[in-house]
C-alpha cells in the first residue's frame, strides 16, 4: 500500500470539513432544527436559483475550494466547478462536441466523470483517469445519444463519496429533435431540480461525516439552496429531476397529493407518459417531471416533498399570472425493442458495503470482459445493505425484471437506464449491449460510500 493510498484511507476514515476559514457562525435556524432539519413546515424559503447554462465548448472546468451562499445569506465553504455549487448546467445537442479542460485546484487527486453520457474510455473520467493536484486533463468527445438529463461529478478512486458530497456536482442536458417536435414547456417552465441533502460543521461549512450506512445530511438542498422557493404560473412545469445525494434515495411526492406527470428518466424520453402520486429516485437516477400548476391560486403553496425523510424540498407559491397549458402525447417516443438472453450472461452480487462478486475494487485488476454489439442479460442481486443504485459506465440499458423485495418494475423505468435501484432481497435483471466504443469502462454501486469502498469492477468492451 502506498502512501497515497494511506493518506486516502485516513481521509476516508474521519468527518472531513472544509476548515474554518470562512468562518460564520450557523444560524439559530439551523442550530435549533428549523423547518428543514425536524420535518415539515417551516418559516424562512429562500429563491430557488437555476444554476447557469454553458454551451457544449467550455474553455475551463475547475475544479477548486469556493464560498457559497445557500440562499440564507451565510458564506459557507464548499468544493465547486468554476466557482458553482451545483457546477454550471451544460446544454448541448446530439452531435455536438464537448471540449473543455478539467483543473484540479483541489488538494487531492480528482477526475469528472460524465455520468449518462456515452463516451470513449479517454473521456468517460472513470478512476483510471484521475489526475493530480495542479494537473488537468483534456476532453473532447461527440454526443452520441439522444435528448435526456445526465449528470457530472468527479469520479477518483476512493474519493468520490467525499468530493460530491463537499459540492462537486452539476447536471448535464443533452436535446434532440424528437424532444423538441414534442413542444415541452420551456425557457422558464423548464427548471432543474438538482436534489441532495447536506450537513455543516460548527462554522457552517459542507461537512463530510460518513457512517455505516453512507453519507445522510441533516437537511435538504436544492440546487444550491436551503429551503428553496419558486413562484409559479397557472401552467404546466417540466422539471428535470436530478438525485445528486451520496446515499439518500428521495421518495417524491407533493404535498397535496397531486399526480406528476412522468416523461423522461436516465435515458431521456419514456415511451409513455407515466402518471404517480410519488416515485422513488435513487442516487443518480433521473426523472423529467410535468407538474401542473393550473389550479394553484394566487399565493396558494404546495411542496415537492419526500416522504421519507419528511422533508419539504422546494415550496411553489402560485403567482396569479397565465402560464403555459401543455398536455404530452400518448407515444412520447417509438424506442426499439431490444431482445436478448432469457438466461443471465452475467451475474453481479452486491455484498455488504464494499464488495461486487466478494471483490473489492482493485484499479489494476480486469474482471470481466463484454464484446462488442452482443446484446447481454445482467442479473445484480444482493442480501442486504441496500439501497445499491447500480451504475454502468458506456451504455444504457432496459430493466426487464425485479423479483424479490419490491417484487416488480415502476413505469418510471422504462425506456433507456444508465442506473437501476437494486433493494433489500431484490434480484434486478437489465437488457445491455455496447455498441458506442470499445474499451475500459466501471459497474458501480451509486451509493457514493460503497463505490469509494470498492463496490465496484473493472470491464473490457472487446
Ligand atoms: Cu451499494
């Protein structure tokens, strides 16, 4: 072992915080559980930011300490992309070409990885990849795929749990001609919902305290923002729902009850629209949301909420003015069937909390090979320590059966997925074939505490 790897294991092993430098006091709020902290309601909302858009050609990517206000005023420390917590949204249309330089301005090792986004091995950020303090690394790569949400965030052996969590994260939208015949609400009905939650230390900095079951702050944070608020039209919202949490699955509801409209997941547009009551999202998994707001009156409020941790995540407040009506299609995409395997070609155990296979991840160990254009069946299976978000880097792939736990598939999972939520006792089989690039890519577990303890493994696609 050497000693970045000793260093690694120490900084793994304790709370990490940001230090003290930007040291403000927490606020009464905060320090007494506030609305956030203890469940519903709640006395201060603070205006629900939308992170800036930058196009596919983005000279720099840094990656670097910031002081950020969460919307209560305080400056708190964070890690962020060019000085942005979450990091910029990046807009760009299939075709284009992504070119941008990464640069490490933190104190460890760190690479971004392009989490939805088929990429060559070059470009996909995986752990082989990461780069060193002061260094920085290279990207260009063509979008290959179809309209959808993706998600980037850094992606070094070992470190990743720890770097989301202190801020490093954004969204990634790709658009496509198919989703724009569609006519979706735009421009200010279309918002992003970047969902994570978060913990601070004494002087209000992001704090990074893991424990056995991962990393659960104790309030929620969206887009940036404690307690954020956005005032709507008597209209229809696409919201682009994004779990940036470590370890924390957000089970949606709104606070009424009302139906949401699903159109879209990991892969982009669903084949139909899905209509719930509430949807449980995994870490890493995606969703695009219609929401109605045409009965909500003026200053009439309703929250997305999730129920699990009764939580408020974002308050709407009507505003009173005309929005836009929209109602999707009852085909929103003809996506193609994909046949394969009734049989597992391979199967993958998600054991405890660091191991695939009985294996920890080692960086210089293959463990599998896959060839090229071969449609396989994947099975993931585990005996307990779930929720396991299964991830795969340089595909996506269809959900085609859940047996055991919850015993059956939700529409939201249709279509195309790059990450499936595997629960207790719950055997997950998925359709999967390569066929954008050969090379070295990773199957992980998106709870960020079991991949930064090695649930993860190595493939070839051949
Ligand atoms: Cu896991």
């Amino acid at each position: 072992m050497n000693s970045q790897w000793t260093r690694r294991e120490v900084l793994r092993a304790g709370a990490v915080a940001l230090g003290a430098a930007a040291a403000s006091p927490i606020s009464n709020a905060m320090m007494h559980g506030g609305a956030s902290g203890g469940g519903w309601g709640g006395e201060d909302w603070y205006p629900l930011p939308v992170p800036d858009e930058v196009p596919a050609n983005l000279p720099y990517l840094d990656c670097a300490p910031a002081l950020v206000n969460l919307g209560d005023g305080q400056s708190r420390r964070v890690l962020a992309y060019n000085g942005q917590f979450p990091g910029p949204t990046w807009v760009a249309r299939t075709g284009d070409t992504v070119t941008t330089t990464l640069r490490n301005g933190l104190a460890s090792p760190t690479i971004t990885h392009w989490h939805g986004l088929l990429v060559d091995f070059a470009n996909d950020g995986g752990p082989l990849l990461e780069i060193e303090p002061g260094e920085s690394y290279a990207y260009s790569f063509p979008i290959v795929q179809r309209a959808g949400l993706n998600f980037y965030h850094p992606h070094p052996h070992m470190l990743t749990g720890e770097q989301v969590c202190l801020g490093l994260a954004g969204a990634f939208i790709v658009r496509d001609s198919e989703e724009d015949a569609l006519g979706l609400p735009s421009g200010p009905y279309e918002v992003p919902l970047i969902l994570r939650d978060a913990s601070f230390d004494s002087a209000g900095n992001l704090l990074y305290n893991p424990t056995m079951s991962g990393f659960k702050g104790k309030f929620p944070i969206v887009n940036g923002t404690l307690k954020p608020m956005l005032n709507v039209d008597r209209g229809v919202y696409r919201f682009r729902v994004l779990n940036g949490a470590n370890a924390r699955p957000f089970r949606l509801a709104m606070s009424n009850g009302m139906a949401m409209t699903i159109i879209g997941n990991d892969g982009g547009l669903l084949p139909s629209p899905v209509t719930v009551t509430e949807v449980l999202l995994g870490m890493g998994e995606r969703l695009d949301v219609l929401v109605d707001f045409r009965s909500l009156s003026t200053a009439q409020s309703i929250t997305l909420r999730c129920l699990d941790a009764r939580w408020d995540l974002v308050k709407f407040v009507g505003s009173g003015q005309a929005g836009v009506s929209y109602s999707p299609p009852s085909v929103l995409s003809n996506i193609a069937a994909l046949s394969g395997p009734a049989q597992p070609t391979r199967t993958f155990t998600f054991d405890g909390m660091s191991r695939i296979n009985g294996q920890q991840y080692d960086p210089n160990r293959l463990d599998f090979t896959v060839p090229f254009g071969v449609t396989e069946r994947w099975r993931f299976k585990t005996g307990g320590n779930a929720p396991h978000p299964v991830h795969v880097h340089g595909a996506h792939f269809k959900v085609v059966s859940r047996t055991g736990g919850r015993g059956r598939l939700y529409g939201w999972e249709g279509g195309w997925k790059d990450t499936v939520l595997l629960g207790d006792r719950e055997t997950v089989d998925v359709l999967i074939r390569f066929e954008a690039y050969r090379g070295a890519y990773v199957i992980h577990c998106h709870q960020l505490e079991h991949e930064s303890m090695g649930m993860m493994q190595n493939f070839r696609v051949v």
